[in-house]
C-alpha cells in the first residue's frame, strides 16, 4: 500500500495575470464599444443598466462573476489571460450575452464627447443608416451625424429619409432648413428626403439601420452628450411606425 506521506504537498503555481494584464484585456473590450469602469480595486463591464460582469482581484488570482438585478454569482477565478478570457466569456454567456459581438446598448456620459460619438459608431456596427426619427431634428443634427459616421464603418444610405418636425422649422430663423439638408446629401454623395410632421407631442428618437435594426436613442442628434443610456433592438415596431409618420408628413422646404 503506498504510504500517502510519501507524495509532496500540491501547491498551485502563482498567479501570473498582473494588473496590467487585467486592464490590458478590459481595453480591448472597450475598444470595441462596451462600457468598462473601475470601482475601487474592481472592474466592471456594463452590459445593460441591470446587468455587469464583475473583475476583482483575490490574491494572486482574479475572480470573475456577473450580477443580474443586484445578485451577485461568481463563475471562476483567472491566473492567466486565458483563463481571464474564457470566464468573462463565460459570464456573458450565463447572462445571455456574446462578447464577441458588438455591445447592443450603450451609455452617454455629460463631459466626454469624444467617448459618446465612439459608443454611438459602435451601436451602428457598420450598418447603413436608412431613416432618421427625431422631433428636434435640426441642422447641426446632420453635423453632428456625419461626425458619428467618421468614427466607425457606418454610412448613410442612398434614398435616407429624415423626418423632423415643426419644433426647429418655425421662428424668424429656422433651425431646421432644405438648404442644409441639401448640403449634406450633396456632401456624403447620396440622395434623400427631408420631411415634417405636424405633431409636436412625438418624443421618441431612433435610427432605422440596415439589416432590420432600430438604434434608439435617448437625447436627441444635436444633443448627445447627456447622461443616457442608446441600445439596439430589432425595428418590427418603430419601422411600421416610422412609414406611417412619413406617410403623413410634409415636404420640408
């Protein structure tokens, strides 16, 4: 019979994943559109108002978990990169979320504009920008849109329509006007149209996008840089919505 004091007590190797490994990884997370804060010693990834993954240091290690409406779980504790790797995956995973994939909401911050026009480019994912519903559309909305476009791969489609309404085309100086709608569709190269709805009791803002997306907004275009939250979802709703509202509105002019 073996004599079990003969085997040498197991040590784990240290940790080998330092901090800079850690905030490394977590940069390129961000990189690529998703919401990633320090709290304290901690680090969080923020994929939806009610739902982060969780980095905390533990020794040598780094314990990775979720929380889902205030309920903490831990799903492992990370020595490498690998291993760092695969259990923010797999936390995603368990929350039903793919971080492969680019984030499907976002946040605005007041203060840090260069931040929100990234978060927003990210959202749009490449996709074309096909409408625009927004009831204080005005022209620096059309600015403001172009310079969203030049921090990703998203365009604007040929044929956008851009529905405002007679908030920003009223008063001795409209805000809202042909003359620059027709200097941005000549600028990108496209053609489009610019219409008006007579309601002013609309507050919703949204982007219909290519391959049947709704990007929606909380601010309005020429205001992002407020403290709100943007996310994705599928247009089956606001592009029925959108038709009949265009459908029924006038020809800015």
């Amino acid at each position: 019979m073996s004599n079990a004091n003969a085997f040498p007590e197991y040590v784990r190797p240290a940790g080998t994943l330092t901090r800079n490994d850690v905030e490394s990884y977590l940069s390129q997370l961000a990189n690529n559109g998703y919401s990633v804060y320090k709290q304290i010693e901690s680090y969080v990834i923020e994929l939806d108002p009610s739902r982060t993954i969780n980095v905390d240091p533990n020794g040598d290690l780094w314990n990775v978990g979720y929380i889902v409406t205030n309920i903490r779980s831990t799903v492992g504790s990370a020595m490498n990169v690998q291993e760092l790797r695969e259990l923010l995956d797999k936390s995603a995973r368990q929350v039903g979320h793919d971080l492969s994939q680019p984030p499907s909401t976002g946040r605005l911050v007041d203060g840090a504009p260069i931040n929100n026009y990234q978060t927003i480019s990210n959202l749009l994912g490449g996709a074309d920008v096909e409408a625009v519903f927004d009831p204080y559309l005005d022209n620096a909305s059309l600015a403001m849109l172009v310079t969203i476009l030049s921090f990703g791969s998203s365009s604007v489609a040929n044929d956008v329509r851009l529905l405002g309404s007679s908030r920003t085309t009223g008063g001795a100086i409209p805000r809202f006007s042909k003359v620059a709608v027709d200097a941005f569709l000549a600028q990108l190269g496209i053609r489009g149209e610019a219409r008006i709805m007579s309601s002013t009791t609309e507050h919703r803002r949204f982007l219909l996008l290519s391959g049947g997306r709704s990007l929606i907004l909380g601010p309005s275009l020429n205001a992002i840089h407020k403290n709100e939250a943007a996310h994705i979802e599928p247009d089956t709703q606001d592009r029925p919505f959108f038709d009949t509202q265009w459908s029924s509105a006038q020809p800015l002019t």
